[in-house]
C-alpha cells in the first residue's frame, strides 16, 4: 500500500457538518478498498487565490491516506461525480507528517496572539489615535493682535 496526501476543496454554500459528512463518505471509500486513513483536517472556509467555478471560497480539508492506488482511483471517480466537490489533488508521500499542517499551525498562532491576526488591536484602541499628537504651527504661533 502507498501512502498519499490528499486534499479537496468543496463550494461555500455547504454546511461544516456537510463537509464533515463528505469527509466520512471519502473515508467510508477508501476503508472499503482495504485502506486506512490517518490524519484529517478540515481548515474551514477560505478565500481562494482565483476563481474556481464561479465560487471566490471554498472548504478545504486534507486527508492522509495509507491506500492501494485502486482506492483512490474510486474516492477521486467519486468525487468528479459529487457537485459540491470543486477540486481535489492527490499526491503520494513518502510519509506522512504527523504534525499539524502550515494552515492549522497559523491559525494557532492567531489565535494566541489574540484580537486580529498579526497582533494588532482593532478598532481604536491601540491605532493612531492613541499617540500624542505634536502641535499645529499655526495654532502655536502667537498673533500679534493678541
């Protein structure tokens, strides 16, 4: 059996339940065919970098598949045929990193850091208005009428 990484972007206007049943149903393929999967993540809703059938975002969810290649032949036939499936990209490994992936880790450090991401308060507090502001030069002058 070889292992794989898979990843699969479904439209935004499912459910995270929805996303999370279509998670079970691939995983239901692949255990059929005598495969096991390892890690899942679903990373939740994003933004794509283009357009990708008429959809601006999508549900994004990785799974690490330890499969023959006729399983996932049949998980990728399924999900061609499935309309809430966008796109999918399979691709073997080596191994499998066990460790969380680059988008769950910075979702972590986000929410660490508290408030926005990249640690700066929003609103008022903590902008510009916070600083001192110099004197205006025309309202420091004195008039000579004074």
């Amino acid at each position: 059996m070889a292992l794989y990484e898979h990843i699969f972007l479904a439209r935004k206007d499912i459910s995270g339940q929805q996303v999370d049943a279509l998670i079970a149903q691939f995983k239901g393929i692949i255990e059929e065919h005598g495969g096991s999967v390892g890690k899942i993540e679903n990373w939740g809703l994003k933004t794509l970098p283009y357009r990708v059938r008429k959809n601006r975002k999508a549900h994004y969810a990785l799974m690490n598949i330890d499969a023959g290649s006729d399983a996932v032949v049949e998980m990728e036939r399924q999900m061609r045929l499935h309309e809430d499936v966008l796109r999918y990209m399979t691709i073997r490994v080596e191994e499998h990193d066990e460790t969380p992936s680059a988008p769950l880790r910075k979702n972590d450090r986000d929410d660490r850091r508290g408030g926005r991401p990249g640690g700066r308060p929003g609103g008022r507090e903590g902008g510009r208005d916070d600083r001192p502001r110099p004197p205006r030069a025309d309202a420091a002058a004195p008039t000579a009428a004074e």
